[in-house]
C-alpha cells in the first residue's frame, strides 16, 4: 500500500488554499491517472467533478489518515466512478495523519462549512473509512455540525478502539502497530481511551443524533482482496481474534457498534468477509450505501449485537515474551502439559530457535504455524528461551485453566482497578502466593495531545480474593498499563491496557481542573542509557539527605534487586558494578521509591 503512495504524479492538477486546507480539483474518474499523488503532508480537500447528471446531494468521504484518504478515489477503489454515475457530488477530505479524534474532528468541521457553501447546499452526506468515522462524530457533536450532516456511513470505524493501538502505546511493542502501515494516531484509539472519554461524552451528549450513523463492521482479516494489506491484516487481525474477536485486521466488529446506529451486518456475516482495507472499496460498500441514500426510511433489520463494549472484562490466559529481554522464557505453568506461543515478529520471514537453559543447548523449533509476521510453535518443555534474528512478541499460552481479568471500577473520576485469578481446577494451590503489579505510563492528556513519561510501578493490594489498585493520587490524564500476576513456579499471566484519570467532561468542553504541578526542575538519567560495562546515575534537583534507594525491576514490574548509596556532592553515583549482574533487556529503575528511569542491558 505505501509503494502506491511514493510513486511520481504523472499529472498535474489544480490547486488552491484555505486556512487550513490545500483545495485540489480532480479530472472526471475515466481520467483520473491511477498514479496520481496529491498532497500527503497537508490537510486537502479533493474536488470531484461535478456529474452531468447531478441529483444535488454531495457525498463527503474521509478517511482518519491523510494519505490513505486518496485511497478513497484511487487504484482499486470505485467509489469515485460509481458515485458519479449516480449523479452524486464527491468530495474527498483528508485531515490529518496522526492528530486524533479531536483535530481531525475540527478540521472535518471546517472541510463541512466551505463544501456546504460551494456547491450551495444544507448539508452532505458523509462516507467515513475507519478512524475517519470518529472524526464526524466529533464534527457533528462537539463542533456542532450535526445540522450539516444527513448520515454518516461508518466503514469499519473503531468506535470502542482497538487492542492494536492499545499495544502500540507499550515502547517496547509499538513496532507492531507499524505493522498495520498506519504508524500514528493510536493515542485517541485505544480500547480504554474510547471507553473512558469518547464513548461516555459523546454518547450522552445532548446534540448527539445516533440515528443518522449507519455501520458497515467487517469480520474477515483473512480473506482481503487487497494483496499489499493481506499480509499485515492476517498477523494483526490474528493478534484481536482471542482478544476482541471477530475483526477486519484493525478494527474489531463489535467495537464498530456505535451505540443507536444502524447495523448493516451481523458478526461474521458473510457478506462481510472482507478486510479493513477492502470495506473502504466502492466495489464492496457501495451496493450497501447506496440502498440508505436512495431509501432514508430503509432499515436493514438485522439481529443486533447484544454484546456491550462497555461492560467487557478483559481476561487473559497467556504471558508476554519480548525479543529484547534474555531474562525472559518459556516456562510452563503448574500442571501444563504443553504451551503454545503465537508469536507476532517484525521480519515476515523470521526463523525460531530454542537456547535450553537446563544445558545451554540452542535447537532449531518445529513451527505449527508459519505465515506473514506470524509464527505458532507448541513447547512441553520449561526453561526456553526463544532466539530469532528479529524483534518479536510471544503470547505464550497454557492448558491449565488459570485465567487473569481487569475489570475498571468507575470511581468519581478515579477508577479501581480490580483484578481476579479464575481456575477451573477443583484444587487452587497454583493461585496461592499470587503477586499482581503493573507498569504504568501517562501517554496523553485527556485532550489526546501526546505527552512523554517514564514508566512508574504499582503494586496490587489484596483484599477479600481479588487485587485492586486505585488511581486516586494520579495526576490527571491516559495511562497506558502493563498487568502481570505470577505465582512462582505455579503460572504468569499478562494483560495490555490502560485508563484514563480526571473530569473528562471538564477538560473536553474547555474548563479544565488540572492539579497543579510541583514545578521544580528535576532530572535524573542513566549515562550511556544503554548500559554495558560502565553506568553512571544523575539526579539533579532531588532534596535528598542521607542516602539514596535504588530499586532494578524487569519490565513486568517484578523487582530483580535493590541497593543503597550514600549521597555526595556532585550528585552522580556510579553504578555499573550493581548493573554488571543484569541479563540483557529492557528495565526500570526506581529511585528512592518514586522516579522511574527505563533503560536497556546490552
């Protein structure tokens, strides 16, 4: 797919500006080059021509990306012809790449109020391809288009997030968001970000007019046409499948249930098996799309999903393994016959191997499963750790029965989290001596605007069977979390997700109460940040009168060791003899019981 964007525009075409628009006018779709590129780094507005047969209505498509927006009248995409054919007015508006919900939203609001008063009409219809469906609800609801806006058809729009985007907000695992081709914009896209903000504001918010959405939600990641997105599509949509279910490789179908909408197909409708690349296709949405346009009375009486976003609890039967970290292995749980290890890796041709810890034995592995990113292996032995010549994921998964859920308990505007550890063993020794933690880090404001943090660590606290965190001395804003529970010997468990801290009702409508901020300058680094031999540890601003904790944690949060030092002058401490004993990884270092700093273990 990007190739098609970096090829040369093999014609010119006219354009011209608006505050925050390049205004782009398009030959008629029998001569529109299949080569054309058009702006891909500012906010354009692409001009169809206007058919002869003209039957008034203009159709708005956008796409939540900027350069995938010309996707929507290129190459195999024929929704330009078809709608001209029909006599439709297509106009196609690209926003951003990476903005979110919010900018995209405004500037979609504007791209509504100058077509409106080119071509002289009271309002468009708008067909929106995935994030771009996000970006008309905020237009219509928090920028007060809605009486501008006839329908929107939503093509495999996201509404409730995707997991995908909830593992791009782990540094060490934004690597497979890549892997989708869309790289940026996930902040805003997030399971817990549209659950915790968009959803709840938007939903209940009195200029909302849910029946004017029409949702097309696909459910076949493995059976694209597009050949270019196939392959990525198969390994991510692998990834949702246990997680969130049937999906189109990026967004799940039951988060593109947008609340009161109407719902073209059922969760793997046949009709539907298509990708996230193929729903946006003239040639697959348009039969649909145009039976709404031509009938506002029509209704597509399907059995609704009855299955509500908001009230799912996030379970896991599986742990992480990450390439960076030799600390890290396969170990079977407690009564595990055997493991299997889906594993997602940047190479797409990735090899396996396995370095047995018992005899320092490295052997090749028998894959299950090999295609796209994407490798199965099953292990019955424990103590492995897996080798390869790329970055990878494991998510190692067991045959014991012991399952970990996060279920967010909304507490004013500081939610619980509660965690439990389910057997189906009629004996529960495994889940004695159980340890929950996670690593956190605040990834945003509740605006969406980005926002860069050091991870920190918190630790669960048990009560009546189940372990809960409260977030009430969190500054406001999205953490994005790393849950991990372990019994020693018995099993690990692991889970991605986040939650959102404050009034999101305060700061979306411009009246915000943020806590204040201790505004002394404080800093503290690790010189190199990549340790080998030598680490020296800085800390400048820190009120600090005897001697400092220091505390080294894998990065589950499980602590690896501690040590003190006295305080001197200069305020630098080396450290490299207390580093020397670490494996190779990722880890964090608290100081004092406070400040974390991540750093890598070569």
């Amino acid at each position: 797919m990007k190739l098609k964007f970096t090829l040369i525009a093999l014609f010119s075409c006219a354009i011209v500006c608006s505050q925050n628009f390049l205004e782009v006018q398009l030959p008629k779709p029998d001569k529109l080059n299949p080569f054309f590129i058009g702006p891909l780094f500012k906010s354009t507005i692409h001009y169809g021509v206007t058919p002869p047969n003209y039957n008034g209505k203009v159709l708005l498509f956008n796409h939540g990306y900027i350069d995938l927006n010309q996707n929507q009248f290129l190459f195999d995409n024929s929704f330009y012809q078809k709608t001209y054919d029909e006599g439709y007015q297509a106009v196609f508006v690209a926003t951003t790449r990476g903005g979110g919900i919010w900018v995209n939203g405004e500037l979609l609001a504007e791209s509504i109020d100058i077509i409106t008063e080119k071509y002289k009409v009271a309002d468009v219809s708008i067909i929106a391809h995935s994030n771009g469906g996000k970006a008309a609800e905020a237009a219509m609801i928090q920028y007060g288009k809605k009486d501008k806006v006839q329908q929107v058809f939503a093509l495999g729009t996201p509404y409730w997030g995707t997991y995908l985007a909830d593992i791009s907000q782990m540094p060490w695992l934004n690597w497979a968001w890549r892997l989708t081709g869309l790289n940026e914009g996930a902040r805003t896209s997030t399971t817990y970000y549209c659950r915790d903000v968009i959803r709840p504001y938007l939903d209940n918010n009195p200029n909302n007019e849910p029946e004017k959405f029409v949702v097309l939600g696909a459910s076949g990641y493995f059976n694209g046409s597009n050949l270019l997105a196939r392959a990525a599509f198969t390994v991510t949509g692998g990834i949702l499948l246990p997680v969130q279910g049937a999906n189109d490789g990026v967004a799940p179908y039951r988060s593109t249930l947008r609340p009161g909408a109407e719902y073209v197909f059922r969760k793997n409708d046949y009709r539907a098996f298509f990708d996230h690349i193929d729903v946006s296709l003239g040639q697959f949405s348009w039969p649909y799309v145009k039976s709404y346009l031509q009938n506002r009375s029509y209704k597509n009486n399907q059995i609704l999903e009855t299955e509500n976003p908001a009230n799912f609890i996030t379970t896991s039967d599986y742990y992480i393994i990450h390439s960076e970290n030799e600390y890290e292995q396969i170990t079977l749980d407690k009564n595990s016959a055997f493991a299997v290890a889906e594993i997602i890796h940047e190479n797409p041709t990735a090899e396996f191997q396995a370095l047995d810890l018992t005899n320092t034995q490295l052997y090749n592995l028998k894959t299950q499963y090999e295609k796209d990113h994407k490798t199965v292996i099953s292990f019955s032995e424990s103590n492995i750790q897996l080798k390869s010549d790329t970055r990878f994921a494991a998510f190692v998964r067991q045959n014991n029965g012991i399952t970990m859920s996060l279920e967010h308990q909304i507490k004013n505007d500081f939610p619980t989290l509660k965690v439990d550890i389910y057997s189906n063993q009629k004996n529960n020794e495994s889940l004695l001596n159980t340890e929950v933690r996670g690593v956190i880090i605040k990834t945003s404001r509740i605006d969406g605007s980005p926002l860069q943090n050091e991870p920190e660590i918190i630790a669960f606290n048990r009560k009546k069977g189940s372990f809960y965190f409260d977030t009430k001395d969190l500054d406001e804003g999205v953490y994005s979390l790393f849950l991990n529970s372990e019994s020693n010997g018995n099993f690990k468990r692991s889970i991605i997700s986040g939650f959102v801290v404050g009034d999101v009702k305060k700061v979306l409508k411009n009246e915000q109460n943020v806590r204040p901020v201790n505004e002394t300058k404080k800093s503290i680094q690790i010189v190199p940040n990549s340790v080998k031999n030598q680490a020296l540890l800085s800390l400048q601003g820190y009120d600090i009168i005897n001697e400092i904790s220091l505390k080294v944690y894998d990065i589950t949060g499980k602590k690896i060791t501690d040590f003190v030092m006295p305080v001197n002058q200069n305020s630098q401490y080396d450290i490299s003899e207390k580093l020397r004993i670490l494996k190779g990884g990722i880890y964090l270092l608290q100081v004092n019981n406070k400040e974390v700093l991540k750093f890598v273990k070569e």
